[in-house]
C-alpha cells in the first residue's frame, strides 16, 4: 500500500489575492522521495477553501481511496498520479464493498453503511470536478453504478462470507442499528456543560462554549467575534458601553461556504462574557500579543489565549477533547460522544421549545416548519432548510414530551442568560 499523506498548508493565493488554507496530499515512495498529488490538490484548493475542516474531510477521503487503490491488481503498475484517469465506478463500488468488509471482520460500528455511502458521494464529486474543469477520468458521473447497495441480501451475504468471522458474528444490519442506538438524539445535559465548562485550563475556552451555547455560532465563526466590531457591526462593543435597552444585539457573519447572515446574540450572554473573560483576562493577554507579534492586538480578536495567541477553530477541537477527558473522570456520567460541537445544537433547540411549548405536541410539521424556518436558518447557517427543521422539530420534541423527570434538564426561557439557565439546576 503507497503512503499518502495529509498536511494543511496556508499561503497567499495567485487567484484571490487573498490568504488560502486547505489541505494537501503527497505520496511518499519506497526511497523516502515525495511527490504532491497535483489533481487531488488543486479540487482541494478549488472546492474546500471556504473551511479547513471539509478540507481535512476530503482528503482523508481520497487519501483512503488512492490507498486502496494501491493494493488492487488493476493499479501495481499505474503511477500514482493517474488514478484518476483509470478509476472507474466499479472502483468506488469495490472500495465500499471492501470498507464493509473489513468492518464485518472487526465487528466495529463504524464507518455505518451511511458513512461509506456519504464519503464515496464525496469521492464522486471529486471526479464531478475532474470533468468540469476538463480533466480526463473515466468514473461516469451519470450512472449509478458506483454505488454498492448494502440493503440486498445478495450484498449482505456476500459481504458476511467473505469477512472471515464466527459463524454467530454481527452483520451489516445489526453494527448499523448499534450504532444508530449509541448515537441516537440526546441533547448536552446541564450536568454535562458544566462538567466541561469547569474541566478547561484555559478560561478563554469556556467563555467560547457559552457563546456558542447561546448564538449556535460554529467554532470557526465563533473565534471571528471581535473585541470591537466596525461597518454593520459596529455595535458590537463591550458589554459595559452597550446601549441595554434591546435584549439582543445583530451581529453579521460569514460563515461556512462563504455566506453572510445575521445573528441575534443575546445581551445577558454579552454581559457575561464581559465580566468572566474581557475584563479578567483580555487586556492582560492584549499585552502578550504585542509582545509576541510586535504589533497591537486589532479589535477585530477578541479571543485570546493564555500565551496571548488568537484561538482558532483547531484549539478549540484540541482544548475540549483535553477538556472532556478531564470531565469524564470528574462526572462519571459525562458521555464519550460529547464534543464541543454539541453545544451548537443546544441554543435552537431551546429556541425552538420556547417558540412553540405545547404546538410541538399537536400541530402538524408543516405549520411549524413555516413558523420559524427562516429564524433558525439565521443562526444556524443552514442552507438546508428541510433538513434543519427535521431534526430540531425531532430533537424539541423529545425533550418536551420527556421534561418530567428527564435527564433534558434545559427546558428554561431563552430569555435568560446560558449562565442563568445553569444556574436555575442548583436552586
């Protein structure tokens, strides 16, 4: 199997002028020698620009692809960087076939039939790409194909026998619905926010995840709120020069893909951000940035790290999975599948609760989808409006009907503070 490796890579793009950010592929051969895989890369550079997290994801993608490759009879005597050229779509579909395979044999939930099926889509639209730019391949784009249907039973018995297991092992079927069990709609507990909120050594990340707890924002919009904003966000200023008669403040973004909206971010929300993080600690670590730069901190950061560097959405990922180890030995009930990512889905599922209380129990989907569709589209960013509703109608729905006594503690006014809504569980 060829060694191929992923690495992010920054510069000043010939293009845009601007800066470009995304990740790369380089193979490296038998003698140490390396070589960038130039067509993967410049899809990388084109179409994953906007955010170096679907970077990241698609280029583990074609990496796992190209690897895979590598090992078929087809492809020992064909250079690396014409994959491209000779994959075709049974290609795509003997890779899923193998992924299944190789998850039978280790009995392992993942990668779920969804996640193999989603990822070879990606793997697609790299070829889409190839053909619209004037590359050559030969992956059709127009058939179907290429994709492997895990639901014939044909499939699943092929599958089963050529993974060499136990006569009584799990199928297919069977790993796909543990897996939808372990990860089924839950939302962050009380409990479990604080835990965390508590576990970081750095208070900066705490203040991050109350924010997000309270906006929805994603961590990568998240670390562009600025200390002092300017044009349509010029009222975005330190809580204690605000103007308090609104009980919420605009704040335009741009988010994944490049799009503009605008958020409604709670007052109360400011004010503890004011008191916890900006004046504890901001001007302190203003005074580390110049000193680490050599230049003064711009308003437009606001977050800042003990060593006075600007958080990004990398540390966040980093510092919480750090945070959540510490919290999972300090809250024995603190459950592994707790990202920081959850907390984006805390604030429209309150909003929603709030929006609605007893509709949600009676009233068809369709009304309530055209009651608030556009306002969670806002905060949340999503350009898919049916599937956002979807699943935080299903997510509010759960956590109303099951407020008695249920571990969805959250069900308060979204009118309150995050801080005052963690609060209300002590009293």
């Amino acid at each position: 199997m060829i060694e191929i490796k992923t690495l992010p890579i920054k510069y000043k793009s010939i293009d845009s002028l601007g800066i470009a950010e995304h990740y790369i592929l380089k193979t490296v051969n038998a003698s140490g020698k390396e070589m960038l895989l130039s067509h993967p890369n410049l899809f990388l550079y084109h179409e994953t620009n906007d955010s170096l997290n679907t970077s990241k994801r698609y280029a583990a993608i074609i990496s796992k692809f190209y690897s895979y490759l590598s090992t078929q009879d087809k492809f020992l005597k064909i250079d690396i960087s014409k994959y491209h050229v000779i994959a075709d779509n049974r290609d795509i579909r003997r890779w899923q076939i193998d992924r299944q395979t190789k998850r039978v044999e280790k009995q392992s939930v993942k990668p779920t039939s969804e996640t193999i099926f989603e990822e070879a889509r990606v793997l697609l639209n790299f070829f889409k790409w190839l053909l619209g730019v004037g590359y050559i391949t030969n992956v059709s784009i127009h058939h179907k194909d290429w994709i492997a249907n895990f639901k014939s039973k044909r499939m699943l018995n092929y599958i089963q026998k050529s993974a060499k297991t136990a006569i009584d092992s799990k199928n297919i079927q069977v790993l796909d619905k543990e897996r939808r069990q372990s990860s089924s709609k839950s939302l962050i507990t009380n409990q479990e926010i604080k835990a965390l909120l508590n576990a970081y050594s750095d208070p900066v990340y705490s203040a991050l995840l109350k924010l997000s707890l309270g906006t929805g924002m994603r961590p990568m919009e998240l670390v562009q709120f600025p200390y002092i904003g300017n044009g349509k966000n010029k009222q975005i200023i330190p809580y204690s020069e605000m103007d308090k008669d609104n009980a919420t403040v605009d704040y335009e973004l741009i988010g994944k893909g490049k799009k503009q909206r605008v958020i409604k971010v709670n007052i109360k929300d400011l004010k503890e951000l004011d008191e916890q993080y900006i004046k504890k600690h901001y001007v302190e670590r203003k005074k580390k940035y110049k000193k680490k730069f050599g230049v003064d901190c711009p308003p437009s950061v606001l977050f800042l790290t003990k060593s006075g560097s600007p958080v990004t959405s990398g540390k966040i990922s980093s510092r919480s999975n750090d945070a959540k180890l510490k919290a999972m030995q300090n809250y024995p009930e603190f459950r592994e599948k707790i990202t920081f990512y959850e907390a984006r889905h805390w604030w429209p599922t309150m909003f929603v609760i709030e929006f609605f209380k007893e509709k949600l129990l009676t009233e068809s989907s369709e009304f309530l989808y055209l009651a608030f569709a556009d306002a969670l589209k806002n905060n949340m960013g999503h350009e898919d409006l049916e599937t956002t509703y979807e699943y935080y109608i299903d997510m509010a729905r759960l956590v109303y009907s099951a407020q008695q006594g249920s571990v969805h503690e959250l069900l308060v006014s979204p009118k309150k503070s995050v801080q005052e809504k963690l609060d209300e569980m002590d009293n």
